[in-house]
C-alpha cells in the first residue's frame, strides 16, 4: 500500500486521537526554548488537569503568557504597566493586556485617566500530561525524524514522544531512533489514492502500538541541541522552571488552535467527508482519492480542478465544540472570530 501524504496521515490521526483521548488534540505546535521555531511537533495531546473544567469557563483563546504570569489577580485591580512582568517589553506588554481584555481573561477599568485591570478568575491548574507525535508515514523517507526524536528526547518538554508511521517498523528502525520514543503502526482502511466513488470513504484507521514511550524526566534540566557543525553540536541547558513554562505556552497554544487549522478548497471535487462517517469535516478530493491540503495540493493548475459553486461554510469551530470538551463560547464570555486561531 502506498502511504498517504503527511498533511492526509496527520488529520486522520487527530481525528482518531480525539474520539479516544481525554483533553485537547492539537498540532503545527512550536516545541523549543533556547531556539523559538526550531522544533514543531506534528501533534500535541494536552491531557486534562484536574481544574480543566475551569479553564473552559474562561475563554476559547490562548490567554498570552505575559498575562498569565502578570500580577494581576481576579481580586483588587492593579494598574496595567505595574501589573506585568518586569522583564516583559512595554509594546509586548501592552499587546498582551489588549489581547487578555479582548479574549475575557483580563477586564479593565478606568480611573482618574489611567487603566486598571484585574482577572476575571484565578488562572486554574487545568493540563496534566502532554504528549507529542511525530508523524512519519513513509519511513523510506526519514528526512531529520531521528535528530528531532534526540531533540525532544534530550529537551524533555513532552511526557511521552511517539513515533507514528504507516511503514512497516524493521529492527533497524528501531535500532535508529531513541528508546525512550514509542513507536505506532497506523493502519488505514481509505483508499490509497485516485479511485473515485459514489460514496466518500470512510476514513477509519487502526493504531497498533509496536513499542510503548518511556516516561521523559520533565521536572529536570533538558539539553537543547542548537546549531550543529562537522564535529560539534552547541547546546543550551535549560533550567526545570524554563521548562515548564514553556509547556504551559505549549498546552495553552494547543488549547486555543486545536487542529482544525485547514481550509476547504474552492473545487468542485472536493467534498467534505461525513463527520459521522470520518469523525470529522475534512478536505475530501474525490480525484485524487485523498484528503488534500488546500493551500499547497489544489487549484487551477491541477488536472481535477473544477470551480466550486456556492456553498455553505463550514463551521469547524462548531464542530469542535460539539465533539470534545473545548467550549467554543463560554459562558458570558465573547466568541470569538472564526479563524482568528490560525494567524496567532
């Protein structure tokens, strides 16, 4: 069998991770500290905490980490330019207090001139364990995926890193890979690609699990490899308490984004697969047998191209609410823009 594109293996794992995972389903998301992009993750589990339901009371935004970390509690209200981190740039500041009044994290009040604002509630300790999945489909193909296993090995800001691949899993690949990683044989039932049908498939696929994760030691210090050159590799340390800012950055990002971040393309062939069917709304091309990446895989140069007629949009944002434990509006709370999460 032929494996299927990244961007296809990667909605129809979040899907299947969404109908039997607690928490939030996520992906793209950045997964470094001394090197801001140096590492994305395909896919983030954010497993709940034990104030997850509070969390959902708040907002369906990221709340930006400046507020998070501000003086500012949901008691007496504090002057906004003493309330953030000293460290905290003043234009960074100024964003991150506008964003956290305009998401419903933060409300403001004004005296005598000056801005005073306070939180609307304690922020809760909502996330348990993330886990981070790299997808693979073709293992013929590796690209970096063994540097990028050592990274979030050796850096540690996951609970558990896993392999995700629809290869045929040799001892040799194995052998290649950190033994800390699990490793997940995904097997799907869709057809492989160019045969149409009456019907849209159903996208189902079976996860067989070939090595279980180690545990990764997030509580202490990581080592992030930075630049690498003939003979040397620099590195960063970082501290425990880096460390677990920046999984709260990474559990707030994947709650406010999810993984509905695709867009539909503007062609006739493409359908939308049956959400009871698929178990969720996605980019269906009926040509090419697949699911498709509108931005990169369609448009008029390709030979299946049909302009679309008019047609009702489709709320994926909805769609979320209805199938996980993410509140698109809370209550009291202002909902948001749809599509607003991609740009942020």
């Amino acid at each position: 069998m032929s494996t299927a594109s990244e961007f296809a293996f990667e909605l129809e794992l979040c899907t299947h991770l969404e109908t039997r995972r607690e928490g939030i389903v996520a992906r793209q998301l950045g997964a470094s500290v001394a090197d801001p992009g140096g590492r994305i993750l395909d896919v983030v589990c954010v497993e709940p905490g034990p104030e997850f339901d509070d969390r959902t009371a708040i907002t369906s935004e990221t709340i930006p980490d400046a507020a998070i970390e501000s003086d500012v509690g949901p008691g007496r209200a504090q002057y906004w330019k003493d309330a953030v981190p000293d460290d905290c740039h003043p234009d960074h500041a100024r964003r991150a207090v506008d964003r956290a009044c305009e998401i419903g994290f933060f409300e403001r009040e004004r005296r005598k001139g000056r801005e005073y604002v306070r939180q609307v509630a304690r922020y809760p300790d909502w996330y348990g364990r993330l886990v981070g999945v790299e997808n693979k489909p073709d293992l013929g193909r590796p690209g970096d995926l063994e540097s990028q296993l050592r990274t979030d090995v050796s850096l540690a800001l996951v609970d558990e890193a896993i392999l995700a691949t629809e290869s045929y899993v040799t001892r040799a690949h194995l052998n290649r890979i950190p033994d800390e990683v699990g490793v997940w044989r995904v097997h799907r039932d869709s057809p492989a690609g160019g045969e149409a049908d009456d019907a849209l498939p159903s996208l189902e696929i079976d996860v067989e699990v070939i090595r279980e994760p180690t545990p990764l030691p997030v509580d202490e210090p990581g080592i992030e490899p930075l630049e690498s050159r003939p003979g040397r590799t620099d590195i960063a340390v970082v501290p425990p308490a880096e460390k677990s800012r920046a999984r709260r950055r990474i559990a707030e990002r994947a709650y406010g984004k999810g993984w509905r971040t695709y867009e539909f393309p503007g062609c006739g062939a493409c359908e939308p697969t049956d959400p009871a069917d698929a178990g969720a709304t996605l980019p269906y091309c009926e040509w090419a047998g697949r699911l498709v990446d509108a931005n990169s895989a369609c448009g008029p140069s390709c030979p299946g191209y049909e302009p679309a007629a008019d047609s009702d949009e489709i709320d994926l944002e909805a769609e979320r609410d209805r199938r996980t434990p993410w509140v698109a509006d809370p209550t009291g709370k202002r909902r948001r823009q749809s599509g607003l999460g991609r740009f942020e």
